[in-house]
C-alpha cells in the first residue's frame, strides 16, 4: 500500500504558502505560493482620506490624528467577513 502525499498549508491575510511532502518524515518542498497583491499594499494606499486635524486645547497648534487601527487590520477584516 503507498502512502498518501502529506500536505501543509502556511497562510495569513495576504500570503499562502502550500508544502507537500510524500512521507510523514520526508523533507517538505514548496508547491505553490499565493499572494493577494491588494492586502499587501502601503496603508496609504488602503485609505483614500488624510487623517482627520485637531486643535490643541490651549493655543494655535494643530495636529493630525492618527486611527485606532491600522488600514491593513481593517482591510484584513473586511475580507473575511465578506
């Protein structure tokens, strides 16, 4: 009887890697890597608006507000719930 090949599949949010290997002690070898181009871009790419201004409490100064969560986490999440 031949034993059945062994697979592995390695992934994240935009990276997946499948390994096989044709003994449950032999080596494993890459056979296809997938990458999902649109979740790897910059962060800047992911939003489309500047961060949002604020006024200092006290005085003229302004800064930029920075989000809660980065845009990759928020894309990631929108992928899976669709």
């Amino acid at each position: 009887m031949s034993e059945a090949t062994m697979w592995l599949l390695v992934a994240d949010e935009a990276r997946a890697a499948l390994h096989a290997a044709d003994t449950p002690k032999g080596p494993l070898s890459e056979v296809q890597d997938f990458i999902d181009a649109a979740n790897r871009l910059p962060d800047r790419d992911l939003v489309t608006d500047r961060p949002g201004r604020a006024f200092d409490s006290s005085g003229e100064g302004r800064h930029a507000l920075e989000p809660h969560t980065e845009p990759g986490e928020v894309e990631a999440q929108r992928r899976v719930s669709a």
